[in-house]
C-alpha cells in the first residue's frame, strides 16, 4: 500500500542557525516586513512564529536554529525550515546567505505571508454542517484553523457527512473520548477562535484513551457505519480486538509464584515478551496492546468511569424548542452565549466558556419537562 516501509532509507537533514548578521539584516527591514510595516493586522499563528517575530520577541538569542530539509527524494531543492518570513526578495536574498552552509544557495521560491479571514465555527453543528443553511459544509482554514492535520481531520468528516447528506443516511458524529479529530471538533464549535487554532494532546481529557496504538479499534464502529473499510478490513480488526481481549483475561487467570501474568507484566521492568508464559505466536501489534491496556489499567478504568458518569449530561440532545431568552432563571451572560451558539447537547453547552453546572441543570429539567409545560422561572 506504500512505495516505501516508513521509517526505512531515510535521507538525512542537516541543522544551522541564523547569525548576529542575519539578526540585524532583519532589524534593519523590519519597515519593509509585511508583518511589522503595518500591511498585515491580523493574529499570527501562535506555534508557528515567521522570523521576524522571534528577533523582535527574543533580542537576546544570538541564534535560531534552521533544519535543512530535502524536498524530495529526487529534487534538488530543500527548505530552510524555521525562517518563514514577509521580507522583500533582496532583503530574503541578503538574509539567507548570512546563515553557515546556505552562502552560495540559490533561492527557488521565496518566502511570503498570507492574512486570511475565517467563518466563525461555532455557526456549524458537530457534523461540520453550517447551522444556517441546510448542506453546506465547512473544513479547514475557513473554520479558523491552522496546520494540515487540522484541515484534512475537518476534510474528512465534513466529507463524510455531506456524502451521507447526499445519499440520505445518518451523520457521523465522533465525541471527544472517541477521537482527537472529536475533541478539534468539539472546541471549534462550542468554543470558537481567536488565534489560528491548533490540535494538541493537552487539550483532550481523556487522552489515555485516545492513543495511537488503539485507532483501529477506537474507530472501528465509525469504519463500519460509513463503509469506508472492506470487510475483510474489519474483519481483521475485529479479530485483533477479540485476541486482545482473550489474551487479557488468560494473564489475569494464569498465576507464576503466587501472582497472575497480568499482575506481573504491570511491574516497569517487566514486557510482554519477557513475561513467564507470554504468547509468541501473538502479533506485535496486539502484544503491544495488551501491554499498554494492562501497564495502565487502573488510569484507563478512570477515566472510563468519569465518562460513564458524565455520559447523561454529554447526549442529551437540546431540542429545537428551546428558547434561551425565555428561561428567567438562566445568568444574562449564559443566555447570551447559548442562544450564539445554539449547542445540540448539554455536553456541548457545559463547555461554552461561562456556562456553569448551574445553568446546565436548569436546560436538563426544562427538556425532561419537555414542551408542553411552562418553562423554567
């Protein structure tokens, strides 16, 4: 499925550094930059800062490190990666051949800034539909983000969802304790964007959870609604996560000096491959998974029942009826931002910034009533 193994005849990139030089050159034209000479207003990507951003917010580094990357297996171009830049061409001309090893190098494609604007996301519902107008889709940058992964996680859902629309079948909707694109996804729509939006580990609770060795298993249900797997696929899956499960309950009921296996491999200095009776016939892949299932077992199971616990307030669906303003006893400032933002479940509003527990208790007892009665006052 792939021209090459990953990880397999890679190609080597190199490490420089910008110099004193360098530094001045760009504070000399920091007049001409289209990020400091006032021709650009808008907020920089946080993660990603140009290089005139790090001589004016750090003065005090002598040196930024530059990574010299091939572009390709078969080009002859790299890319000077950590000095994105807005410089006119001969202020970038002077500024790259002031940094070791790039003196003699040839500019193939110079650099530039872009300001773009954005649609507030937190007009589109949980399947990346505009609340708006009925099957419209939005994904990536539009939406206030920044970065590939980003923008081909929103492509991939907002695609799904409008092939289903298309076709008349059922919306996927991935929560946050299923995926990271669930958890992008979430805060994009309840919580909206200041600055380019970036995904990171840090901000999923539930991140245990959502590792990269269980995936396949995380979004096998997912796989299965949309068809996007063969069966042959899932039926691999499905074998892997059967033999993950039997292997779990086999150390957990076979005892060595008084312990179980399953006791055992929880030891640090114990693996898989290294436990009295281990299976070696076992796929690496589902060794690995039953290691890292039994190694943090008492984490997951945590984190497994806080989510039970919260998985009332989380699907409950807020139904079209509500009228937010309406509610007397809902704070000013939540009204304000529920009716903004128009949340499809209490979960969702519980993480509108300024909606407290207080208010959500207020929404559940008002859709339990349902609405033939008054509402709360």
């Amino acid at each position: 499925m792939r021209p090459w193994l990953p990880g397999s005849s890679q190609l080597p990139c190199y490490l420089t550094h910008t110099t004193e030089k360098t530094h001045q050159i760009i504070r000399d034209n920091l007049k001409v930059s289209s990020l400091y000479g006032g021709y650009i207003s808008s907020t920089g990507v946080r993660y990603c800062p140009s290089v005139e951003d790090k001589i004016v917010k750090f003065p005090d580094s002598n040196k930024h490190h530059v990574f010299v990357e091939p572009e390709g297996r078969d080009s002859i171009e790299i890319y000077p990666n950590r000095i994105s830049n807005s410089l006119p061409e001969k202020v970038q001309d002077e500024m790259v051949h002031s940094i070791p090893g790039l003196q003699n190098c040839k500019i193939t494609q110079y650099g530039y800034a872009i300001e773009y604007d954005y649609s507030d996301p937190r007009q589109l519902t949980e399947t990346l539909e505009s609340k708006h107008i009925k099957n419209l889709f939005f994904a990536g940058q539009i939406n206030g983000t920044t970065g590939y992964e980003e923008a081909a996680a929103q492509g991939v859902v907002a695609g799904i969802n409008a092939a289903c629309n298309a076709l008349g079948r059922n919306a996927i909707r991935i929560s946050r304790n299923e995926a990271y694109i669930g958890v992008l996804i979430d805060d994009l729509i309840t919580k909206g964007v200041d600055e380019p939006y970036r995904m990171f580990t840090s901000r999923a609770e539930h991140r245990l959870l959502l590792r990269q060795d269980n995936a396949g298993l995380r979004m096998l249900k997912h796989a299965r609604e949309i068809g996007i797997c063969s069966e042959n696929e899932l039926k691999d899956r499905e074998k892997s996560l059967d033999m993950v499960n039997a292997e779990i309950r086999r150390l957990g009921s076979v005892f060595h000096k008084s312990v179980t296996l399953s006791q055992l491999l929880k030891n640090p200095d114990m693996s898989y491959n290294r436990l009295p009776g281990h299976n070696p016939r076992l796929p690496d892949e589902v060794k690995n998974h039953v290691e890292i299932q039994l190694k943090y077992e008492g984490y997951i199971r945590r984190e497994q029942e806080q989510i039970k616990r919260y998985s009332h307030v989380e699907n409950v669906q807020i139904p079209g009826w509500i009228d937010y303003a309406a509610i007397k006893t809902l704070r000013f400032e939540s009204s304000q931002k529920l009716q903004k933002i128009r949340p499809s479940t209490l979960g969702q509003a519980a993480r509108i910034p300024g909606v407290n527990p207080a208010d959500i208790a207020i929404l559940d007892i008002l859709i339990r009533r349902g609405p033939s009665k008054k509402p709360v006052s």
